[in-house]
C-alpha cells in the first residue's frame, strides 16, 4: 500500500539493498519525522532477494495474478516482502503514535471526530453539507467543523465554509491519504480547538474534563477506497460512504476499508429508479467482510436516510 509505494514521502520507498540503518524510536515531541528508519541487517545487499521480490501469484487455471498474497499484502519492485513488513510498522506505529494523542485531544474537548472515507464521486462533500444544514435545524447550537482532505484545490472546503461552519483544507500533494500528523495540525486551526492563533503559534488553553460529546469534527479523507483504511487519524469511528451509482460489489473490491468502519452510508438513493443497483446485495457483501457494520440508506437530494445519519451521530460518543 502506500507506505510503501513513495507517497508517503521520505525513505518509506527505498528499494531492497540501499544503504539504510532503522530504528523505531520516540523523540518524545508531536510531529513525524517526514523520514523513517527501519533497523536493518541488511548491509546494503539484498541478500532476501529471493522472497519473490516483485514475483506474483498466479492463477493456473485463469493466469490472474496476485500481487497481495505475500506476507506484506503488497509488491513492491525491488523490495522483498519482510523489508515491506518493517516499513510499514515503523511508519504506520508513528503514525499511531500521534493519533492516540488526536484521540486524547478530542476527548478532552469534548470532541466527537468520525472519519469519512469514499471513492472519488460517491457525493461524500454533498452530504456533509446536507447534514450540517440538518444539524443546524435538529441540534441548534452543536459546534460542527470539518478538516477537507484533497490533493489540491480548496474547492470543497469552501463550499463547507458556505455553510457556516469552520473547514480547514489540508492538500496532500501526492499523497492519497490524510495522515494524524496532518489532522493534529489542522485541528489546532479550528475553533473546536478553543486556542487563540497568532503568528502561527497556538496559546495554551485548559483542556477541561468532557465526559461525552459536545462537538462534532467530520474529516473528510482524500477520495481513495485503498489507503486510508490503514490509517488511524485519532477518530472514534471510520464512516465508509457508497454510492448507489459505484456497484453493489464495492465491499468485496476493497474490503480492508469496509473492515475498518463502522458505518457504511449507502448515497444517492434517490437514483436508484434508474440505476440496477441491488442495496439487498450491497449490504450483504459489506456484512461477509465485516458483519458488524452499521447501514444507513441515505440520499442528500430527498433527506432520505437523513433522520437516521443524524440519531446516529449524536450517539457517537468521543473514546480514549
């Protein structure tokens, strides 16, 4: 996955063989070093190499090829499968490192956070604005912020803005994911953090003793049903976001992103008189790779489902 594709930044993508000296440690401050080292013994030979580097798994009876059957569920030209492996454990345990310090932030002011997960078009912006409106309408007074995750382009953000409620756009660049060390940043930035900002440096402030939700943070993750399932941004829940216009077999496609969240919001069921998506079947294979999940119909356009997304919400207590 991307921890070690090279998006990620920094040494994640070095190949089998390159100099490298690791060690996963904690400097004791809140900020990832935008560079990772994994402890080797491998003293600048790949003498691994012979652990299918590269190598697929093939299907004798279709010639389909497998490339996430190996230890690291991942191939990586170059790069053998346990070189993968402690990869991603140094960079994924930083990256847990600091959303476990998310996840106490949020809890000490009283913040619920969800993080919404999708596609690119499956109407994830849409419906964060329709539900702000219904917040506002249902919940008079709730603080609601949102952190937009996108590429580039503050074009999201603003129509968040348009509502009234506080966004803070975060560009990736190349990467295809939000990341803790990125959330705690933009969070410090939002009026849910209660600091006052000048000159880019936060004052201190006294974080109170919160027992159950009294704000509510969506982080509206980069469009990529891939990657960000395996990233922890300190959120009480991941809510998986399917539109009826994506196919019925989306859950069986990317299943580690339907594992990981607790809801999946079924969108745009205001089209399904022309379309042939089969919700019965769509639920069904969301519940044969992680049979606990939660499902609400939903469409933007009518209110559908929107009652329900709301109740929902407002049950979604912060956790440590």
């Amino acid at each position: 996955m991307c921890v070690v594709c090279g998006c990620s930044g920094g040494d994640a993508a070095k190949l089998e063989g390159a100099p490298a000296h690791a060690h996963d440690h904690d400097h004791g401050h809140d900020h990832v070093h935008p560079h990772t080292h994994p402890h080797p013994h491998e003293h600048g030979h790949a003498h691994h190499a012979h652990e299918a580097v590269g190598a697929p798994q093939v299907d004798a009876a279709t010639g389909d090829l497998h490339y996430g059957a190996g230890a690291a569920r991942v191939s990586v030209p170059g790069m053998s499968q346990a070189r993968a492996i402690q990869i991603e454990t140094d960079v994924l345990g930083e990256n847990r490192r600091v959303a476990q310090r998310n996840r106490a932030h949020f809890f000490a002011h009283g913040v619920t956070a969800l993080n919404l997960v999708s596609s690119p078009g499956s109407g994830k912006t849409t419906l964060l604005c329709a539900t702000i409106e219904a917040l506002k309408r249902s919940h008079p007074g709730l603080p609601v912020a949102v952190i937009e995750g996108d590429q580039q382009t503050s074009v999201d953000a603003d129509r968040i803005r348009a509502t009234g409620a506080p966004a803070i756009q975060v560009n990736t660049g190349k990467g295809c994911h939000l990341d803790a060390p990125m959330v705690a940043e933009a969070f410090e930035r939002l009026p849910l953090h209660g600091a006052v900002v000048a000159h880019g440096h936060a004052h201190h402030h006294d974080h109170g003793d919160h027992h159950h939700a009294e704000k509510l943070l969506f982080i509206e993750n980069v469009g990529n049903l891939v990657c960000p399932a395996m990233w922890d941004l300190g959120e009480a829940a991941k809510v998986a976001i399917l539109s009826v216009t994506e196919g019925e077999d989306k859950p069986l496609k990317y299943p580690d992103m339907f594992a990981a969240a607790r809801l999946m919001l079924v969108n745009k069921v205001d089209l399904l008189p022309y379309l042939s998506f089969d919700v019965a079947r769509c639920i069904d294979n969301a519940r044969r790779v992680n049979p606990s999940i939660e499902v609400i119909e939903v469409s933007a356009t009518t209110g559908a489902g929107m009652d329900r997304w709301v109740s929902w919400l407002m049950h979604v207590e912060p956790t440590l």
